[in-house]
C-alpha cells in the first residue's frame, strides 16, 4: 500500500493520451515530456509548435529521450504487481489459511519468486544508475565543447574590432601629420608671396590660385573615418544577429521615463541621422517612442534599445503574444489620443517602408494603409514612387524618397501630417483622422528576403 501511495505522486502519465508513458521524450525548452507518438501527432506538419503545457516554443527535430523516465517505468509494472498481490493475500488470509497443505507449500513457492523478482529489480536499478551517470557526463561534455566555441567565436570578434581600432587610429594619425604638412607648406607658400609683392593685384591672383583651392583640411580625412567606423559598427550587429540571435536569451530593455522638454537621443541614432541635419520646428512635440516587442513580426529583430527594427533570417525569441503580426510590420509602444505629437524615422537603410499611424486594433494581418483606422507614406522599391495610403486608397505624391520621415499627429484638428527630413522640411502629405481612439506609430518593411531597417532618432531641437 505504501508503493502505491508513493506511485501516486508521481507524474507518470502523458499530458496528451492521459495514459502511463509510452518511449517518453523531452522537450528541449522547458524540459516537459510527453509520448513520441503524441507529441509528433500535435506538432505534424509545423516546424515549430508551441508546449501543451507551457506554451514554449520548441522544435520536433530537438526531441530527446528521457531515459529516467523511461527506466523508471520499466519497474512500476512490478512493483505495483508486487504491492497488489500482497494485498489480495492479506484480504484472502483467512481462506488461505483452511486449505492445508498443499496451499501452504505454494505459498512458499510463491515467496522464493517474490525473492528473485526483487534481486532482478535491484541489478535494473543499479544498470539504470549507471546510464544515468554516463548521459550526465556526456552532457557536462557537450556542454563544455558549446561555452568552448563561442568564447573561441567572441575572442574572434573582440581581436577583429581591436585591430580595427588600431589601424584607425593610425591612419587618423597618418592624415592629420599629412594635413599639417600641407598646412606649413601653404604657410611657407603664402610668406614667400608677401615678401615678394605686395601689389593688389599679385595678391588677387594669389586668391584664386590652386594652392587655396586644393588644400586638404583633416575634418575631411575625419569624416571618412567616421562613415568607415559606422559601417563596421552596423556589420558587426547584423553579424551578430544573423548567428547568435536564435540562441541568446531575450534582453529586456530598461523602461525610459518620457522627458519632453531634454533631447536623449543615443549614439546609434545621433551617428547615424543623414547630413546636413537641421533644428525641427516640431521639436517641443518631440515625443521618446520605441518599437513593441509584442507588436513585432518573428522575422524582424529589435535593436538599439527597441529604437531599430531590422530584418533578420532567424526567428527572435519574443514572447508568446495574441498581438503579434503576421506580417513583417511593428507598432510602437506608446499611444497617443490628445495633444500634439512628433517623431521621426531614418529610411535611408530600406528600399522598400511605410511609415504612419493606425488602431491599436488593428488586424495581425492587416496592411498598414489598408483599412479605415490607418494612415500611411510608403515607399516601394521596384516602383521607385512615393506615395500615401488610407483605406486602401493610394495617392501618388510627386516627391523624391526621403531619408528621413517626420511625422506629426496633431489630434486637436485630427490631422496627421508627414514631411521629408534633409536640409529642410517639406510636406509630403497631411490626412484627416476619423477617429477619437488612440493612435499608435506602425511601420512596415517591404519583403523579409532582403536586408533592411528602420531607426527611431530624436528631432534637433531648436
């Protein structure tokens, strides 16, 4: 009675078929197991399915056995024989006990079978004992060969971007001695031509001579370097999403508290806003919006504190959530339903976006533009056209592609306006808004075959 009230806590049924396990398997995420047979059932068809009982995600190929669970099952079919037998003899003591002789004698037999029977459970204990022992060693094994490749990978990265620096570093040196030669030697130049005339005219001709027009200044050679450093910058993310994102844990951004009034904008974003830039005349409706990782395709990664979404050729480890579109297009955290509010958005890194406002319910599958309660400029990249959307209703705009997007909802008139972000501000177009419900920035990126990215950066205030 007491083995079976001790089997009774254990879970030795399948969440699935409810019954005991049969060939159990565990789940390489939250470690559940299930039947192999149940579990493939669930899972036909889907490269990639969620726990029954946890919702984690997983994938079939990554199954692995669970031997102690499998070992354990192969002696509760005798156990519970044994404990059930002992009490059917209790309950038939006193019958037993008026049938002589010969009952008496089988009851003997029957004891010395008992006796092997536990002398063959003890050598199966002891041989599972010790599979478990090996399975854990090659598991401490494997483990240690994994944290081996990746230090080896990272110590890679780490020599690479420090060679990368030094030769930087050298060659600003290099430029700015090359720049102050030719500055002495200008110099020179210009003692000689003095103490050899001091005519007007001579002096004139000296102006529009190629020795002004030709200099070499260094914030030339440093802009250069500059552009080249960003671009190592931007490889080495990309890089990094492409080959580790599916295996790190999910990071979780710290919560940035809104500050209308103080301009936080983060390197990434402040290095790379397109040049020349200029002061915003909607800076004091400056608002901090970040991208939402519940409202973010599986195929689009999160980076620079939720401030740039990027196309990525794995799947992100987001959290399980019943917002998360279908499509390769994210919303914004922060909604909006009075007052004044401004953003804007670097596209130069896309060559094909939408950017604009919608409801907060709108459909997983519904396309930015397309329904009643969104609004949108987009830019299509074989169509090389600019243009402006609202239920499904396409307005051509006659305007070049912007590098950088401006948008300002202003809910007092209930209008949305979008402007192009260079060396100026120019109106691309201005929608009236239906709607008294909160609006949420949304974005769209065309097509997940390409390489592509969009970046939240805080206006220049005036």
């Amino acid at each position: 009675m007491a083995a079976v009230m001790e089997l009774e806590g254990l879970e030795l049924q399948c969440s699935c078929c409810l019954q005991l396990f049969a060939e159990p398997v565990r789940l390489s995420g939250c470690g559940h197991s299930f039947c192999r047979g149940c579990i493939l059932r669930y899972c036909a068809g889907r490269p990639r399915a969620p726990c029954p009982l946890c919702r984690c995600p997983f994938e079939p190929q990554h199954l692995r056995p669970n031997r102690e669970l499998a070992a354990l099952l192969s002696l509760i079919p005798r156990e519970l024989k044994e404990e059930l037998e002992t009490q059917e003899e209790l309950e038939a003591y006193g019958a037993a006990a008026c049938n002589g002789l010969s009952s008496a004698g089988r009851g003997r037999g029957e004891k010395e079978e008992e006796t092997g029977e536990s002398s063959k459970q003890q050598e199966i204990a002891a041989e599972t004992i010790q599979l478990l022992r090996k399975d854990l060693n090659k598991t401490k094994e494997y483990t240690s060969q994994i944290k081996s490749q990746i230090i080896k990978d990272f110590c890679c990265m780490k020599e690479y971007v420090e060679r990368q620096e030094r030769n930087t570093l050298m060659f600003i040196e290099q430029q700015q001695k090359a720049a102050q030669q030719k500055i002495e030697e200008t110099i020179h130049q210009l003692t000689d031509i003095k103490a050899q005339t001091r005519d007007l005219c001579e002096r004139q001709r000296y102006e529009g001579s190629p020795l002004t027009i030709n200099k070499i200044t260094l914030d030339e050679k440093l802009n250069v370097v500059k552009s080249a450093v960003e671009d190592l910058k931007r490889k080495l993310e990309i890089l990094l999403l492409e080959n580790y994102a599916q295996h790190l844990p999910p990071v979780h951004p710290p919560v940035l508290q809104q500050e209308p009034s103080v301009s936080s904008s983060s390197p990434e974003s402040a290095a790379e806003s397109p040049e020349p830039t200029i002061s915003s005349q909607f800076s004091q409706w400056a608002d901090d919006v970040t991208f939402d990782p519940s409202r973010v395709h599986e195929r689009l990664a999160l980076t620079a504190q939720n401030r740039r979404v990027m196309v990525s050729s794995h799947l992100s480890s987001y959290q399980p959530s019943p917002k998360r579109f279908c499509i390769s297009q994210v919303m914004c955290s922060q909604g909006f339903s009075t007052g004044c509010h401004y953003w804007e958005v670097i596209t130069k890194d896309s060559d094909g976006w939408a950017v604009g406002v919608a409801h907060e319910m709108i459909g997983k599958r519904d396309k930015l533009g397309r329904t009643e309660h969104s609004w949108c400029v987009e830019w299509l990249g074989p169509k090389k056209q600019l243009s402006a959307w609202h239920k499904g209703q396409e307005t051509l705009l006659d305007k070049d592609k912007p590098l950088k997007v401006g948008v300002f909802l202003e809910l007092q008139k209930k209008t949305v306006s979008f402007y192009s972000i260079s060396d100026k501000e120019v109106l691309l177009h201005t929608f009236a808004i239906t709607t008294s419900d909160p609006l949420y920035p949304a974005f769209w990126l065309y097509t997940l075959e390409r390489n592509g990215s969009l970046t939240i950066s805080q206006p220049n205030r005036r």
